[in-house]
C-alpha cells in the first residue's frame, strides 16, 4: 500500500517550508499534556504550543503546527495556527496566533507516525516532512481510550474530568448502573482512601463526578486535604481505580461490607485518608 505523508493533506508549497514549523509536545515529567489536551485542548493548542523560555520557537508570520505525543512514533496533529503576535515573554505564553480555517477538519483527527530522535521541540517543516507519514484519519477528535473493563480502570483526576465534562458514552453506560468498591491514591505520598458506590449515593458514575466537582466528594479526610493542600493538589496527584464492581440489584450491605474489608486489608483508616 502507498504511503499518504502529511503534505498530501495540507498542500503547502515547497517555496514556503522555510517559513512552517512543527511543535513537538510531549509529557513534561509533571503534566500529561494529553490529559490537558482531552479536559481542555486550548491548553495544549495555546499554552503548550506558544509558551517559551529562553529559546524563541516563532516569528511574527510564521505558520506553527503543534503535534502532541500518543505512543513512541505516533502523534496527534492538534492545531495549525499563523503567528500573529509576539509578546516579549519569558517563561510564559510568548506569541498569538490565528487557526487555519482550511485545515480545522484535520484538528484532532490525524495521526502522524514519525520517530522523532532529536531533543528540540521545534523543527522547521521541510527539514522532516518527508517523514511524517499520516497513519491515520480518525472519524472524530481523539477523546482517549475507549472503556477497558471494569478491572483495568486506572484514572488521573485529569483523565476522570475529561470522561464525564465530555460525556464519553461507552463510560457513562459502564458506570452509571454500577455498584462497587473504588480506590483513590495520592500519587505523591502513596497514601490511598477506600470507598464505595452504592444506591444511597447515585452508583459509581454519580460518587465519582462529586470528586470532580470539588476534589473530596464530601469525604472527612480528603476535605482536610483540599483545605490544607488546595485543589489544585488533587488535580495533580489523585488516581481513580475499582477494587470490585457489582450490578444495581447486589444489595448495599454486600458492597459496604467489601469496603471494610479492603479498608482493613490496605490499612487505609491507619496509613490513608480513611476516617472510619
């Protein structure tokens, strides 16, 4: 089969390579900027794409594309912007820019295979673009992964807020009719909190979207911690996994009983954000 390479779609012309460069974003060791890019693309397609430090990434006229890293060789083509502004900031959003209308239908749906072996971040298009071939045409933006099954659910807080903001159906429908057991981990200092999702409190779906509404679903503990560390924190550092899950009809006291137990069996109420 013939390869389909990047410019097939855009169509730039040769003459003006000089003047396109590519963004490569990629985890920083703090932030998933694909976990920022699912809960709020702007974040990546703005912040991600125009923040500097010391190195100067655009000029004023230039075209910028930002790709943001899905494995090891594959990246999502996010926006393509003109720069319009700089800014003369350091250590902060650095430049304005303008999206390219004709290009909007490929935002967020083609992936690109192309294995990058430079540290840069930029690198200017003609240098790569023979290279950069398009693996993909998604059929919608890329809003992550589909629902793995109940026993390989493993949320970031970031990750969880996307889910439910974005109404992913196949989630919804795997959460919202289920009872269950539920771990929350920080992970910063290992500590964990043990909870459970019965029909007093609206299942799994409904417990889960109070945590991202304020950070502690009402729980005594992590209110402290919300207080004393901010929200922020949770945002940063809080992990959403399901012990056990159960269908709506298992009666309350079964699952409250399971909670007790993996609360006795992490030793949760001694060394985690349990109370009781």
């Amino acid at each position: 089969m013939e390869k389909i390479y990047l410019n097939s779609l855009l169509h730039f012309n040769q003459a003006d390579y000089g003047n396109i460069k590519i963004k490569f974003n990629q985890s920083n060791g703090y932030e998933d900027p694909m976990e920022l890019y699912q809960s709020n693309p702007d974040i990546v397609n703005n912040q991600w794409l125009f923040w500097r430090s010391k190195q100067r990434y655009f000029y004023v006229g230039q075209i910028a594309i930002c790709f943001l890293k899905l494995s090891y060789d594959t990246w999502l083509l996010t926006t393509i912007k003109k720069v319009t502004k700089e800014l003369n900031i350091y250590d902060g959003i650095n430049y304005e820019g303008e999206e390219l209308e004709e290009y909007k239908s490929y935002f967020g749906r083609v992936v690109i295979k192309y294995r990058k072996t430079f540290q840069q971040q930029g690198r200017y298009y003609g240098e790569i673009c023979d290279d950069l071939e398009v693996q993909q045409i998604l059929p919608t933006i890329f809003d992550g992964d589909d629902f793995p099954g109940y026993d390989k659910v493993r949320l970031s807080y970031r990750q969880l807020e996307s889910v439910l903001n974005r109404g992913k159906r196949d989630w919804i429908a795997a959460l919202e009719n289920q009872k269950a057991v539920y771990l929350i981990t920080d992970k910063e200092n290992g500590k964990m909190y043990v909870g459970s999702a019965t029909s007093d409190y609206g299942m799994l779906l409904q417990r889960w979207r109070s945590y991202v509404v304020n950070g502690h679903g009402g729980n005594k503990e992590l209110v402290e911690l919300v207080s004393e560390k901010g929200y922020e924190y949770i945002k940063a550092n809080f992990q959403y996994s399901i012990l056990e899950n159960y269908n709506a009809k298992v009666d309350d006291r079964i699952i409250l009983e399971r909670e007790s137990w993996w609360k006795e069996t992490l030793q949760t109420r001694r060394y985690g954000y349990n109370s009781n």
